[in-house]
C-alpha cells in the first residue's frame, strides 16, 4: 500500500513536471544538464521531466528605456541629452534566442551595455560637429547612431527599433553666449533691413523729386509756348488792326500817323492805369512826341518796303 502511494505521487510529479505553460510575449530556453536543449512557443508545452529545465524566460515585446547623457560638441561646448530608447529581440528564431539568453550573465549587464554603446555612438557623432548644428541633427545623429548599432545588437539577439531625442541643452554659459549671438545676428538683421529700408525712401524721395522737376520744366516749357503762342496772335491782331485802320485812312485820305498819335496816347494811358509803383520817364514834350512818331513812321515804312 505505501509502494503504491509513493508511486502513485511519483507519476503526479512526473505528469506536473512534464508540463510548463509559456506566457503570450515570451519564449522559454531549456537546458538538459547545463546546455542548450530548446525553445518553447507560447502555450502548454512538454519536457522532459527532471532532466529538462527551463533556464530563462525571454519577453520578445518591445522595451523601452530613458537615457539621459553628455555629449561635448568640436568646439568644446556640453551638449545634455535626453532620449528613449526603443529596443526588442529581433525574432523568435533558435539562433537570435540562444544570443538572448547567452550574450549576458544578466539583464542588468545587456542594459548596461547598450546604454554604453549608444552613449558612445552618439557621442562619436557630436565631437564631430559644431554647437551650433547639433539642434538641428536630430534625425541625423539617430540614423548615425544606428547604423554603427544594428549589427552589434543582431549579435547579441537585438535589433535598435527606434531612438528618439526628446531634448537637446547646453551648460548655461554655452545658452548666453547662443543668445548673445542671436540677439547680435538680430540686431545685424534690423540694421541691415532699416538701411535698406532708409535707401529706399531716398530713392524714391530721389525718383519723386526729380519726376516733379521734370514735369515742373514739362510745364513751364508748354506755358511759354502757349504764351509766345498768345503774344504772336495778340500782335497778329494788332497788325491786322493798324493795317485795317491805315487802309481805312488812306480811303478817307486821312494821314496815317494819326493812328501812330492814338498808340501813343493809349500807351501812356495804359502806363498810368496799370503802372504798380514802378516809375517810367516819358519825354511828354511835343517834340520828343515827334520824335517818337518820327520812329515809328520811319519803322513803318521800312516794314513796307520789306513788304514790296
């Protein structure tokens, strides 16, 4: 009765032991007395019992881990870095799990690793560029990073999903002396606009000055022509009418100097009328009176006899 007990409990313990449940997400690696036996899928799985152990479960699921590290730029400025890191066993495959479990004594010393060799890669990158490009290097110094990653983390069963550069800062110093340079660039910026800004006005002020001072000479060229226009009809008339009268005259066989005596009288008439203060000596005198028709007769007949 108690041989059959005891056997009976050995058969139980076999049945348990030969059985081993793998959670969704994850692998197990067996080992028969130390080395490596087997994978075993998600699910009820069998082994042999005492014989096989389960050595490490293995999560095949995305990681994720926060770095944060200094970097120190070609021109010697402290570049702080905050990042994530995205990271999982590259496949399910004997081979990629077998570097998994085997790579490492332990988690803490894989994650040690990577953190070191990221670290390293970017730091790498940045001691070959200038403050003043790493802002905008994100993308870059992620593809650089992995480039240089992927092949040492498929040797160890990993593969680098994604980095992402959360933030990028500098040691206070190096940010007041990049504002410095900013407010300067900006100060450049505005004195260079306002100069361009200044030319401009002047030039136009230029172009409009000298637009009114051509039109300013536009018209006063078509004023005088308009008034020689004006005066060559006026005298025009005035020739048509001493011509009319002195026709008109000679019909009545009257002399023509009469109307020579009535210019004369009108002009000193208009003088009085229309002088401003200005003085004009006339010789009022009978005989300068003479004089003067004798001038105008004497300009008369030669203008006749051009005439002929």
């Amino acid at each position: 009765m108690t041989g059959t007990i005891i056997f009976l409990v050995f058969v139980l313990l076999t049945l348990m032991l030969s059985f081993v449940t793998v959670q969704q997400g994850t692998v197990s690696v067996t080992a028969i007395f130390g080395k490596f036996s087997r994978i075993l899928r998600p699910g009820l799985n069998l082994k042999i019992p005492f014989i096989e152990k389960v050595f490490k479960k293995i999560s095949v699921q995305n990681r994720s881990v926060e770095l944060g590290f200094q970097a120190v730029t070609i021109d010697q400025a402290n570049v702080n870095f905050t990042s994530m890191l995205l990271y999982s066993v590259i496949n399910s495959e004997p081979e990629s799990i077998k570097n998994v479990a085997y790579k490492f004594v332990d988690e803490k010393n894989f994650m040690q690793a990577l953190v070191r060799s990221i670290e390293g890669s970017v730091r790498a990158f940045v001691a070959t560029k200038k403050q003043s490009e790493v802002l905008t290097l994100r993308r870059e110094i992620v593809d650089a990073v992995k480039d240089q990653l992927d092949q040492i983390l498929e040797g160890w069963g990993y593969h680098l999903i994604d980095l992402q550069i959360n933030d990028i800062t500098f040691d206070e110093e190096v940010i007041r002396s990049m504002a410095k340079v900013v407010a300067s660039n900006n100060l450049k910026a505005a004195a260079e606009n306002e100069g361009q800004a200044l030319l401009i006005t002047k030039t136009k002020a230029a172009e409009a000055e000298g637009n009114a001072i051509k039109i300013s000479a536009q018209a006063e060229k078509e004023a005088s022509q308009l008034k020689g226009q004006g005066i060559a009809l006026f005298r025009g008339e005035v020739a048509k009418g001493m011509a009319t009268a002195a026709k008109e005259m000679h019909e009545a066989d009257l002399d023509a100097s009469l109307i020579l005596f009535s210019m004369w009288t009108e002009a000193v008439k208009n003088f009085a009328q229309e002088g401003k203060g200005n003085v004009i000596f006339l010789d009022g005198s009978i005989d300068g009176m003479q004089d003067n028709l004798k001038h105008m007769m004497a300009l008369t007949q030669l203008k006749q006899s051009k005439t002929n």
